[in-house]
C-alpha cells in the first residue's frame, strides 16, 4: 500500500471519554473532503504499531489528549522536535504507550516523518465512558481548524 505523504492521526480510548478525543476528530475527519495527499487514522490504542503508519511521511499531524496543570479544553501544537527533546507536557496516554516513544523509536531506526505536529488536549474527564465531555465536545471545531491549517501550511 502507498502512503500518502500526509497523515493526520488520531490516538485515544474511545471508552475512557474524553481520553479518545483524538479518535472522535479523525471520525469526522473521514467524512470531509479532504485533498488527495492527506490520509486520515484512527490509530486508536496501537502503541508502538504507529512506527509503520508514521514512516517516512512529509508530515504527521497527531491529536490525543495530554495531562498538563491547565483549563480542561485546552489545545496545545508541539512540534516533533518538541516531543523529542523533551520540551514538551508530559504526554496522556491511558493507552499502550505515548506518542514520544513511537516517535524516538522512529528516530532511532531513521524512519523519521520529516514533519510532525501534535496537538493536544486537556482532558477534563477519563473516568469509563464513550461520550465527549461538553467542554471537550465544544473544541472540536477548533481541533478541525487547526489541523486544516496544518494541512493548508503543507502545500
């Protein structure tokens, strides 16, 4: 299969609530008309089964959520530098592993994507559950625009 150059990434547990909010953007995402280079993922709970769809891509834009002191709804744009240097929160991950250790472990087999774009989160509720929060629900146009942007940035 070919990769199209661009890949927009959505990671969470659809079944902690607001934890999976980067699986509900990419759900809207698949119905958008959306141009031919960009693909969109539901990378779930995948863990460091990411590497694969990450490799070698121009640009990976990621949304999941992260644990840092601040509003639940926040939205925070980390660079893959960022993540890599440490410069970044600290990640969520109610899943199998963090972004940043998909991405180092990228790095380190040289299967870097030559861009990378997280966007996070504040959570405000990851007890059991499959609806959004209304704060987090609320951001989700905010969410889409930033990744489109990103997208437009690309071209």
């Amino acid at each position: 299969m070919d990769k199209k150059p661009i890949l927009i990434l959505g990671l969470g547990n659809l079944l902690l609530k607001d934890e999976g909010i980067g699986v509900h953007v990419v759900q809207r995402m698949m119905n958008m008309s959306l141009p031919p280079d960009v693909e969109v993922l539901d990378g779930g709970t995948l863990g460091m089964k990411l590497i694969y769809y990450i490799e070698n891509r121009t640009k990976v834009i990621v949304i999941d959520a992260v644990l840092i002191d601040d509003q639940p709804g926040t939205i925070y744009r980390f660079t893959g530098k960022d993540l890599l240097e440490g410069n970044a929160c600290q990640l969520f991950s109610a899943h199998d592993i963090n972004f940043t250790h998909v991405l180092k472990n990228a790095e380190m087999f040289g299967n870097t994507p030559g861009e990378v774009v997280f966007i996070g989160i504040k959570p405000e509720d990851i007890s059991p559950g499959i609806e959004l929060t209304p704060v987090i629900e609320a951001q989700i146009p905010r969410i889409l625009e930033l990744v489109l942007k990103e997208i437009e940035v690309s071209k």
